[in-house]
C-alpha cells in the first residue's frame, strides 16, 4: 500500500461526550488502559505499510501535539513522508462552513505534490480492524473510482440508532447512504472509511467548494455517484462505534472479552502508542482484582473488578471500583466506592466518599476534579 496515503479527519461531535471532551478532541479520549482511540487507525495504516499520513486536528490541537508528536511510536518520523498534522486554518470561502471539505482544500498542495496516487479516508472514532491490504486490492482489481467499506452489523436492540445506513446493490455498487433507523435486526453499516483515486479526491473536493453544494466529503460523494465507479468491501469483524458517552463507556467495558480484547489488539498487526514508561502494577496482599484490565505502574491495595485501569493509578485499601473506567493518575482513597463512573486523569475521590451512575449513564469524574466528602 505504498501507493496510498492515509487521511484521518473526525467530526466535531464533543459535544457528546460532556466533560470528557472539554480539552481535548473525541480521537484523542484515552482507551483501554495506554492508549488514544486514534492509535487504532494509525496503526492499522502504518502496519499494512501506509507511509504518508495527514491528521486534521480539528481545533483542540493541543492533546493531539503532546500525544502524536513526530510521530516516532509509529515509525512516521520521516524525512520525505510521514506523519503530517494539519490545524484548521481560516480561509476566505464564502458561508459557514463546518464540514471537511474546506479544510482538506486549504492543504491541497500536500495531495498534489504527494508522489501516492490512491487516498485512505479514516475516520479515528470507528475501531476496526480491517485488512486494508485485501481490501486495497479489491479497490485495486474492480477498478473503482471510491470503496466504501462497511460491516454487516447485527441491531436487535437498536443500539446504533442515527449510524450511517449503506442501501447497496446486488453487484456491490452504493445506492445511496441514509440514517439507521433501528427498524432491521441487521443492517449495512458504513464504517466510515474507504479508498479513492487521488484525482477524484481533489476533483471532488475543487467541485465541492466551486459549488457550495456540500462541505462533506460523504455527501460530495453521493452528489456525484451517477459519475463515478462507487463499489463497497465487506468487513466481518468486530467494530466499536464511538459516538457518544455511553458507546465509549461500553466499547472499553467489551475489552474484557477476550475475543473482542484478541481481535482489536492483535488481528492484522498490534497497535503502536506513545510509550510511557512505568514500573510493574504493584498489587498488595489486601488486593482482590477480577476480570480488570490494569495498566502499569499502579499501586493496587483495594478491590477491583469489571474494570479498566490506566497507568500510575493509586487505589487504597478498602476501597472499592467496580465497572469503572480509571484514566492515568487518578487516585481512590481509603474505603471509597466508584461504582459505573468514568474518572478521568488525575481525578480523586476521597476517602469514605461513594460515587455511582449506572451502565446507561456513568457518572462523571472531570480531569484533575477532587471529591471530598466534606
């Protein structure tokens, strides 16, 4: 996939998050215990040999700086190629304009001097790990102008309400895109990514802004279907769609699955991060740790369970974190309770104190937010 290069653009929809999003964009909400969702599509790219990479940053610029940096954890520190950050920049284009278009218009120099002649869309809050070499090649071999690539996915409670719907045809072609409405136990879910020819990139994104008809690629796209060779390519595997509180509270509550933990961290390559070192978890003798995943450099004395503990976290003895998220830093004091809560880094919850929300509404704790029960 030399031939290719990547390009991760995510909405603005912090919005959805609360106060997790306040400082930083949703690409860059910490996972799993060491890593930024964004890691997940950087490194599925770099590991199917994708070596030009543009991220478009959006405006909360600065988490994505301090986390990405030259990109060296993904080997993108490069001379001629690389890892490419790109701010949003004003531009004189007449009317608001809030989709990507504008942005990826300001940086056309890059993709026309970039020696790759094929574009990777990505978007960094949708986890999947597709084998973009096969599905490369299928672009490749059916000669398409665009591959969308979407994933079969079961609904029987309607919990992706208000996802991208694909209506594809008997021979793969796109019909069109529409909005799921929860009324099918299964339905064609776009994942939000797909190839391009880099010429129709740029022709589309010109026609856009010559227009005024959209500022979105996707819509772009389907403006224009009548015009190009639209197929799509199937992915079979697990997928983790994060678009709200509740989806990324469930998506890091799913990796204590083993399969779901195996397939997102090991299927088609490992994932890269930024690397921190820290010393072993210590767990004393009054720990008790159930199907947890816990990051290193912790101090472990009370109970754990359910739950998914990042780096250099501190729990006291007696305290208790069931069906939690604990991000870097935090600290659980003597005989506290959190229970169904996201503590983001450098929270603390003082001793004796209780906090709980429920797996439909966790309950917050804000970035370096102390709770005393006084």
């Amino acid at each position: 996939m030399e031939k290719c290069l990547g390009v991760i653009s995510g909405a603005n929809i912090e919005n959805n998050f609360g106060a997790l999003c306040v400082h930083r964009p949703v690409y860059m909400l910490p996972f799993a215990g060491r890593y930024r969702l964004i890691d997940f599509s950087l490194s599925n790219m770099v590991n199917h040999g994708v070596k030009t990479i543009a991220v478009y940053t959006g405006e909360k610029v600065r988490s994505t700086m301090d986390h990405l940096g030259d990109g060296k954890a993904w080997d993108l520190n490069r001379r001629f190629n690389g890892l490419f950050l790109f701010p949003p920049v004003s531009h004189d284009l007449s009317g608001k304009k809030t989709g990507e278009i504008p942005q990826y218009y300001t940086t056309r120099d890059f993709f026309e001097q970039a020696k790759e002649k094929y574009v990777f869309i990505n978007h960094p809050n949708i986890l999947a790990k597709v084998d973009l070499g096969i599905a490369f090649k299928h672009f490749r071999d059916t000669d398409a102008d665009i591959t969308l690539i979407y994933k079969r996915q079961k609904d029987p409670f309607g919990e992706y309400v208000n996802t991208y719907k694909m209506n594809i045809a008997e021979d793969g072609s796109v019909i069109n895109i529409g909005t799921n409405l929860g009324t099918e136990r299964e339905f064609d879910m776009y994942l939000k990514m797909g190839f391009l020819k880099k010429e129709i990139f740029m022709k589309l994104v010109k026609e856009a802004i010559e227009r005024g008809e959209s500022d979105n690629l996707l819509e772009t796209i389907l403006i224009n279907k009548d015009k190009y060779k639209i197929n799509t390519y199937q992915f079979d595997g697990h997928t983790e769609n994060i678009r709200n509180l509740k989806s990324f509270y469930d998506a890091n509550m799913n990796l204590l699955k083993k399969d779901i933990a195996r397939e997102l961290f090991y299927r088609n390559g490992i994932i890269l991060t930024k690397t921190k070192d820290e010393p072993s978890t210590l767990y004393t003798e009054s720990s008790i740790v159930q199907n947890s995943l816990v990051a290193n450099g912790c101090v472990i004395e009370g109970t754990v369970e359910n739950s998914i503990i990042f780096r250099g976290v501190k729990i006291k003895k007696g305290a208790i974190v069931k069906n939690s998220i604990v991000m870097q830093k935090s600290e659980i004091h003597e005989n506290a309770a959190v229970i169904n809560s996201i503590m983001d880094k450098s929270g603390i919850v003082g001793e004796d104190v209780r906090i709980a929300g429920s797996m439909l509404m966790p309950f917050i704790v804000e970035k370096k937010q102390e709770i005393r029960k006084d």
